[in-house]
C-alpha cells in the first residue's frame, strides 16, 4: 500500500472510530450506515477492516456494530465468539441466533441522530 493510501486508511478508521464513540449504550448501528454518514455509502466493507482493527483500542464499542440486517457478523473478531453477543446483552439488547432482536428498533442511524 502507498504511504499517501496507508494515511488515508488510518484518517477514515479515525472517523469511524469517532462516529462508533457516538453509539449509545443500548443500541446498535451498521456498517452501511456509518460508511454512508462519512458519505462513503460503498465502503461498508472498509467501516468493517476499521472494526476489526478496533479491537484492543480503548473506547471505541465495536460491539455495537452489526451488519444491515442486525447480525452479529464481527462476532469472530472479538477474544471469543460470544463476546459480542455478551457485551450488547449486557447492554439490554436481546440476540437470538446471532441477531440483534428488535433491531430496527435499535438501529442508531448517524445520518438521523446526528444532524
């Protein structure tokens, strides 16, 4: 990757991190969702490549991002496979199956909830 790239990468992990500090307690957001607040609606996949570099960096709740339809697709990302679903339960969030119940919900959408 070229230096100019690598930066960038670490610029738009920063602003997802930001967005994900933003998560209530109790809720959840999706990949599609912060991709689309930082106006990047087709870098889903990269909101995902920042998740998974999350893990160990304080503060920032990656727990609380699933995919659109509320699965818990990061779950392997995490020191175990059930973490993710412990720590959003601990949280008042019900998962059945590896998916958020209620999730439309629980959805926090930036785009609505930080205008």
């Amino acid at each position: 990757m070229k230096e100019k790239e690598a930066s960038g990468s670490r610029s738009f992990f920063n602003d997802v991190y930001a967005v994900v500090k933003l998560i209530p307690r109790g809720r959840v957001t999706s990949y599609g969702a912060i991709a689309r607040y930082l106006g990047t609606g087709m870098s889903a996949r990269m909101v995902g490549w920042a998740m998974n570099a999350a893990h160990g960096k304080k503060g920032v709740p990656a727990h609380r991002v699933v995919n659109r339809n509320g699965l818990l697709t990061g779950k392997y990302h995490f020191d175990t496979p059930t973490t993710m679903k412990t720590r959003l339960e601990k949280e008042g969030i019900k998962v059945k199956q590896d998916q958020v119940q209620d999730f439309k919900s629980r959805l926090w959408d930036p785009a609505v909830e930080l205008l």
